[in-house]
C-alpha cells in the first residue's frame, strides 16, 4: 500500500514542493546535467518535443543560464475537496436511478479500456481485479521493459507520483473512481460499476500529499493513450489563485497533451470542482481566475461533469457552467469499492466523472466513436428547469442513450 493521502480540509502549502522548473527543448543536454546548482528530476519526450524537468534555480536565474525554447515553472495539480459525509443506508441509489439493468448487454464496454488517473487503483480488489488491464507484453518482476514502452514492469498501469510500476492506490479516491466505473457487483447491496466489462487501467498520478505536477499529468495522458486507453477519467484540478506564480506554458502543455489525446478520438472525462463555482467565469480565455483543465476551451474529446442527488437534483457542491460543463449525473453518497476489499460512500464531481467515463465507454463497445459517444449523450438527456441554467444539455439518461 502506498502512503495514505491526508484528507485536503485546506490548500496544501505550496512550499512543500521545491519550486520545479520545466526546460523545452533545451540546446546543451550535456552542460545541463553537468550544472551543480540544478537537480534534475525526469526528462520525457511528447509531441516532437524534449521536457526536462529540474529544481534548484529561480525562473529567472535558470532562464538567463539555460539556452533553451521555452523556460516555465512545473505547476501542482490538486485532488478536489470531496464532501465525503456517510449515510447510513449502503446502497446504490445511482444504479436503480440510471437503471442499469435495464441497460442492453452488448454495451457492456467489452474491448474499451478506460485509465483512472487518480491516486491509484487497489488492483487487487476481490470486485475490481477481474476488471483490471493487464500488460500482456510484460513479465512481471524482472525488471525488464520487455514490450519497449519505456516503463518497466508496468503490469497494471504506472506510477508517475512515485515514478514506479506500482500503482497501488495511495489513499482510497482512486480506488473508488475505479469501482464506480466497472466494479462487481456489491455482495449486500445493488452497487456496481456501471461499465461491467471495460478493462480498467491504473495510472497513479495524485501522490501522497494530494497533489501532482502538469508534467505527470502530460506524461500519463501519453502512456494511457500509447497504451490502448480510449477513456481518461480525471477527478483533479488546479485554479490559478491556488499557485505563487500561474504559468501560461505549463498550462497550454497540459491542453495540448488532452488535444493530441483528442486527434486520437480518445475521451478526456473531466470533473467539474467542488466549490460551487461558475466555470463559465473561469475558462482558459479569461484574464481573472482559470480553472483547469475543466475550464480548458476548444478541445473537442473534453468532456465535463457536473455531480447530481437523488431525483437528479443539483448537488449543494457542484461546480457548473451552461457554456463549459457538458452534463450532470450522480455524484452524492455514490457507494464503490475503497482498498482492502471494503466499499463506502463518497461524495463529489470526482463520484460523477468515473460514471459519465464508464457510460461513455459503453457506446464505444456498442460501435460509436469517440466524438459519437459524446454526441449520443449530450442528445439524450433529461431536460429540467434545473440544469438548464447549470451544464449545457442536461441529466444523463443511460436508457436513452444506449437505445
């Protein structure tokens, strides 16, 4: 078991991370790892160009030393603020509410594998283990990269908060998105994943302190895209007023890496926030405060949840935008699969991204596309004076989607 994540009640300090610098396309790799002052922390290639990433130097210093394209800071990346408040009744209000058995069995997500980028996936769950994606092309323990994806031993997925090939879950979100999208069924109550057959890949991007950096979020879109995923569910964000210094570059790197994702007809399921906000007020065109990558503009494969209750009610906490979120479904006292073989319930747009994830990877096991399955569901929501003035379209309806 990775480290537990603490609870986030407030912002974690900025401070806990030395300030990490991101160097495009530097000219002189050599003269850079030979510079005492600076550490170097990883390097990668994406989309024909070079990241290195170092600490040890200011944006300033660095940029009058280093000859490089491009200089920027490596901003963090958050968990939402789940309202994680237990009722006492262990149920699956949200598979009755969707009616999943009424659901048409071929598109059950056969042959789609959806990648969990959270804090990590128990992967052996006795209820999400027969679900899990396996990398057939690897051994197991040999520390060898046999299949020459640059990971090695990346049976289940990959670590990149630890830069590991376990990625074990690290608190309990990630475990949760997971069961929400493709768990069995709950031995006492109705609960399942709503995706039975997808195969679930775990890539563990939150680390133990809550949080990442845009360079691991960019590294793990490119290895769940490489690797055959045709759906990201993301339940993290950043608003700009959470960081010292809001970087520009760092951010357009993370929105080309879900655009290059999208030219690939892969689905980047993005969860609206927590904090009760109009993303419409926050999108990446506006000079105040940006939230991302909810509030990213132009990408046609992201696709943007807000959270619902009961009856399809607007959840108290919800984020919500009639111009940046695409649609609503159940995000309170979802109850899903948690490590070490429990279940629970949480709360918060993070419960309701994994189940638009999973819906949508059941229209591709039925024949669609990537950009039809959005499509499809966006065109068959339940209408109501309610959401009109919260998402674009509406509350989904599996019923009519899956038609």
């Amino acid at each position: 078991m990775k480290k537990i994540i603490v609870a986030m009640t407030v912002l974690l300090s900025t401070s806990a991370f030395a300030d990490r610098m991101v160097i495009q396309n530097p000219q002189d790799m050599k003269a850079l790892t030979e510079m005492k002052s600076l550490t170097l922390k990883k390097s990668f290639t994406f989309n024909n160009n070079k990241y290195v990433v170092v600490e040890g130097m200011d944006a300033k210093s660095l940029k009058s030393v280093v000859k490089a394209e491009k200089v920027f800071r490596d901003m963090e990346i958050y968990l939402p603020k789940n309202d994680t408040q237990e009722v006492t009744a262990a149920t699956g209000w949200h598979v009755d509410s969707l009616q999943y058995d009424k659901l048409p069995t071929p598109t059950r997500g056969s042959s789609v594998i959806v990648a969990v980028l959270d804090t990590g996936v128990d992967y052996n769950h006795n209820n999400l283990k027969p679900r899990m994606w396996t990398n057939k092309n690897e051994i197991p323990g040999n520390q060898i990269d046999d299949d020459g994806n640059g990971y090695v031993d990346d049976v289940h997925g990959y670590d990149f908060a630890d830069k590991d090939a376990d990625p074990m879950d690290g608190g309990s979100h990630g475990t949760h998105c997971a069961g929400i999208v493709a768990a069995t069924k709950h031995a006492t109550s109705n609960a399942r994943g709503v995706a039975p057959h997808v195969k679930l890949m775990a890539v563990r991007l939150i680390g133990s302190q809550g949080k990442s950096f845009m360079t691991d979020a960019v590294e793990a879109i490119k290895y769940s895209v490489n690797n055959g995923a045709k759906i990201l569910t993301n339940s993290w964000r950043l608003y700009s007023s959470w960081t010292r210094y809001w970087d520009q570059d760092a951010s357009n790197m993370l929105k080309e890496a879900i655009a290059w994702a999208g030219e690939k007809d892969v689905i980047f399921v993005a969860a609206a926030g927590n904090e009760r906000k109009n993303n419409d007020d926050r999108i990446d065109t506006v000079e105040t405060e940006k939230i991302v990558p909810a509030g990213y503009t132009g990408l046609s494969h992201l696709f943007v949840v807000a959270s619902s209750t009961t009856n399809e009610g607007v959840s108290g906490f919800t984020n919500y935008g009639v111009k940046s979120v695409a649609v609503a479904a159940p995000g309170s006292n979802i109850y899903s699969t948690i490590p070490n073989n429990r279940w629970r319930n949480m709360s918060g747009t993070s419960m309701a991204t994994p189940l638009v994830a999973g819906a949508l990877a059941r229209g591709l096991s039925a024949g669609m596309s990537g950009s039809e399955a959005m499509a499809n569901m966006k065109a068959t929501v339940n209408k109501s004076d309610l959401w009109d003035a919260k998402v674009e379209t509406g509350h989904i309806n599996l019923v009519k989607y899956l038609k």
